[in-house]
C-alpha cells in the first residue's frame, strides 16, 4: 500500500485520482457488488465529517474486502476485467498510472483458517486479513459521483465499512507496523465521524462479540495508545505535522503537537471505556 511519512507529502489531487480509480472498478465489477466493500484510507472521506480547518483524508490506493467465495460467474474474472480496465498485475495488486502517479487498487479477503496469510479468491491471489468479514456485514451504501479514469461521468452506490469494522482493521494494521498513515486515519475516524465520536466507540465496542480482529484491535489500544507519548499519538501527530517543523514558529509546532497528540489519547480512552 502506497504510504507518505507526512500527510503534506500526498501529492495534490491524489485522492481524487484514488476516487476516479474506486468509481472506475466499481462500476466494472457489477457482479460482485454483494461481496465486495470499501476499506482501507478512502473510508475516512465517506464517514467523516470534513470540516475547512481540519485536514482531508488522503490516500492513493483503493482498497477492496472482498468474500472468500466472490466470483463472476460466466462474465469473467476480476483480473480479466481489471487488466481491461487498464490495470496492471503487480505483486497481488492492480495497478494503473494515471496524471503521472501510480494508483493501486487491492483486494482482501478473511480466509477460513486463524493464521493464513492469502488465499485464491476468484483468480487473484488476495492476502488474508482479520475483521474484512464484518467489514462486508456491516457497511453504508453511499452515492459517490465523480469521474473515472477515463473521463466518464459516473454515479455509483458504493459499499463503505462502517467505523467499527474499520477502526479494528487499522488497530490490526497498526499493530503489524506502525505506520503514522494508520494512526492519522484512525484520529480522524474516531474524531470526526459524521454520527459522533460516541457512536464510533459504540460500534467499536459491538465488534467485541464477533470480530476476528478485536483482541488485537484491543491489546494495540492499550500497549500503544494510553499514553500521549504512546506510538499511536506520536506517529499521528507526526504525519499531520511532523514535515512542518522549521516551518513554523516553534512554540506553535509544539502546541500543535501536544494537542494532537492529547487528542489521540482522548479518542483512545473512549474506545477503550
């Protein structure tokens, strides 16, 4: 998955590009809609409220769930729809340039066996993650208009993973490496859904019962989150403005910093309750 250190290091307009790539698939794989869901950084644009002062999501990747039994049927397969598409096979992903940035688009499944790390879904090789079956279960159908990669108008009813299923998928993310992306997204899930951060950590908290993912979602919580200096305050913190410091006056990078930084911890004490 293609990830920046900072969030200012996301080229301009790369999102939208990631949108253009989403609306592209999506409207391909028509006989895949029921076992296929939108995770990954573009769920953040669709839960969340976006508010001018605040910063957008990014990314340059479309992520897809998809159930371990998906198939076409008789009207082809996913790679051979994708690699008409434009799309590229490249290392269990698809890949598309477009306006000079690579675009990936990648698939994963939850396969039956605790600890398998891939399995066939379809005709693609897809890499097995905890928690991608309740991301398919519980979702949002939102209408997302744009243009894909070839300059269409589209208009499509997209399956996006609710915040429960998705905060475990990045706490599970985050648990295996770290990465600032991964805090930034879950700040942002967390902070600024458009239901409220109390109904996040309540659908957080329902994943508890049935969830792959929640223990480990939980135990990253707890080892890496309790503290404002814990990983995941720090690497949030540090992608939204770690690329600033020089740039502004050191007192206010400081601030900022701390602030985040609380702010995480907050937003982490609330799951946890």
């Amino acid at each position: 998955m293609t990830k920046h250190p900072y969030h200012h290091a996301y080229p301009e307009g790369s999102t939208d590009l990631a949108v253009s790539a989403l609306l592209t698939v999506w409207s391909s794989l028509a006989d895949y809609h029921d076992d296929i869901v939108l995770v990954g950084g573009l769920v953040p644009k669709f839960l969340c409220v976006h508010r001018p002062e605040a910063l957008p999501a990014v990314t340059m990747d479309v992520d897809l769930g998809i159930a371990l039994g998906a198939t076409g049927g008789q009207y082809g397969t996913i790679s051979s729809h994708l690699k008409a598409l434009g799309f590229k096979a490249e290392n269990r992903r698809f890949r598309r340039d477009l306006k000079g940035l690579a675009l990936f688009v990648d698939f994963l499944t939850e396969a039956e066996k605790p600890g398998q790390a891939s399995a066939m879904v379809d005709d693609i090789p897809v890499s097995s993650f905890p928690g991608i079956n309740r991301a398919l279960a519980i979702h949002r159908i939102v209408k997302v208009n744009g243009t894909d990669v070839f300059g269409g108008q589209q208009s499509c009813a997209i399956k996006v993973c609710e915040a429960g299923p998705f905060l475990v998928l990045k706490l599970n993310a985050f648990a295996y490496r770290q990465q600032p992306k991964d805090a930034f997204d879950i700040y942002q899930t967390v902070l600024h859904y458009d239901d409220g951060a109390d109904a996040t950590a309540k659908g957080f908290r329902a994943e508890a019962e049935c969830n792959s993912g929640f223990k480990v979602a939980v135990d990253t919580l707890a080892a890496h989150f309790t503290t404002a200096n814990g990983a995941g305050p720090a690497r949030c913190a540090e992608f939204m403005i770690g690329g600033l410091a020089g740039q502004v006056p050191q007192d206010d990078f400081i601030f900022r910093r701390n602030q985040i930084q609380n702010e995480m911890l907050s937003a982490a004490e609330l799951l946890l309750r």
